[in-house]
C-alpha cells in the first residue's frame, strides 16, 4: 500500500530522486519492484520540499495517479532542494476525500507519510481517537486511516516528543490496537528523516558529499525500495526505527507492544 521517499542533503531538482532514476517513485506508481501489498499506486501523489530560509514546505497532491499528472516532469525538473518528500498512494479503502487524503500531510515544518493499512479501520481506532482532543478530531485532514495516524504523530509532536519518541509511541500504540497492522511512517522537518519499518519495505541509502567538508556531510534518501541499483543501499530490518540526518544514520529496533 503506497510507496514513499524522503531525502535530505545538498540541493538538487526533485526530479533527481523522483523521476529520473531507473525505478523512480515515477515508475514505482505502475512498477513497484518490491511492494508487498497491491501492485498499482494510482490513487493520488504528493510532493513536499523546502524552499530555503523557509521552514515550512511547499506542497503538490493530486487525486489522480501521477504518470497522467501534465505538469509534474516539468516541477520536478527546475524545482530544487535540500530535503523533500514523496509520496504515491493505493488507498486502503476508496474514499472522497480526494487529494486531503494524500501524502505528504503537513503541520509547521512537518511533512508526514503512510505506507501500510490500520486493520479494522475504523473501529480499531476508537479507543486511541478518544484520547485526542475533539478539537484535533474534528481537525483531521481527511477520513482515512492514514490521516488518523498523522493527527496521532502531530499531537505527539505538539506536547513536546522528538520525532523519533512521536512515531515510536504511535507505532506502538497502533499495532496493539489492531495487531498485524502496517505502520511504515516516514516523518521528515527538512533537517532530519524518522522512518519506522514495520510490516513493509524500507531502504536508505547514504552517500558522501564531495568536497568533503570539516565535518562528514552527506545526502541521505530514505524509500520504500531502492529507485535504482546502487550497491551502497542499505534494506532497514523489520520493526525499526530510523533517525538520519546529513551527518548520520541510526537504526533502534521496536518492541513489539505487550498483550
């Protein structure tokens, strides 16, 4: 369900990450290599990237699968930066919501994404949607399972948890919710990528900025699955969380929540 990328590094045109390579997030909404769940990321696309001295990201989504999107190849190619996300959706269930339900959501400097299904949705989120504010309920960005998660992230957020602490206890909390459900979240504030694993792919890949600066630098791209064949990607194991920035990349495994 879904496939999405987050980057961070030097600026470059989006369209070196999304559309150029091999096996782009382009291509994987039609040819996904290693997607285990649906085959056709049709259902919306959403890019998010940040313009510089601005903290908070610009934003394109569309309800509509991205190969028949008109002016997407040419955004992609003169628009630059230094950290996006992307994201190409099969929904879980089909809905109106259009492109609101889309990813990338966003809050401030936040950008969000989803790749995975809340089983049970709706009523497996009853009790954890009784915890929120009914200001926050009522503020949901659109009626799917993968809007609940992003308000769940963003209350985490906003009380004060690190990126890692907001998306460590959402995934923890949802899958004892509704177990077996897929929780590959990727949450990115421009400087940073967290991305937990959790019932589906994910890949980083990290490479050396040349010239080589003081300090390591490098450009971090973290995927659902490799946009091309470069030996140098790295798949992150199943239930674990990842933190990287230009200078480095840590992987923390999860625990499953308690019975």
């Amino acid at each position: 369900m879904c496939r999405h990328l987050a980057y961070v590094g030097p600026d470059i045109a989006l369209a070196e990450v999304l559309t150029r390579p091999a096996h782009s997030l382009f291509r994987q909404s039609w040819a996904p290599r290693r997607q285990r769940y649906g085959t056709v990321n049709a259902d919306g696309f959403g890019i998010g990237w940040y313009a510089p001295g601005d903290a908070v990201p610009a934003r394109y989504r569309r309800s509509g699968p991205i190969w028949a999107d008109l002016s997407v190849m040419d955004l992609a190619r003169v628009v630059r930066s230094g950290a996006l996300l992307g994201a190409v959706r099969d929904a879980t269930e089909a809905g109106a919501d259009g492109e609101a339900a889309v990813a990338p959501f966003a809050d401030g400097p936040w950008l969000f994404s989803h790749n995975g299904a809340l089983l049970g949705w709706p009523g497996s989120a009853a009790r954890l949607a009784a915890g929120l504010p009914a200001a926050e309920l009522l503020d949901l960005a659109a009626r799917c399972d993968s809007a609940f998660v992003w308000a769940l992230v963003r209350h985490r957020l906003g009380a004060g948890d690190t990126a890692a602490e907001a998306l460590t206890d959402t995934v923890t909390a949802l899958a004892a919710a509704a177990p077996g459900s897929r929780l590959n979240l990727l949450l990115t504030d421009g400087e940073t990528i967290t991305a937990t694993a959790w019932g589906d792919t994910l890949w980083y890949l990290a490479t050396a900025v040349e010239p080589a600066a003081e300090e390591p630098h490098r450009r971090v791209v973290v995927a659902s699955e490799p946009y091309d064949d470069d030996p140098r990607w790295h798949e992150v194991p199943d239930r674990t969380l990842l933190t990287a920035s230009r200078t480095d990349v840590l992987l923390t495994p999860l625990k499953e929540p308690c019975p």
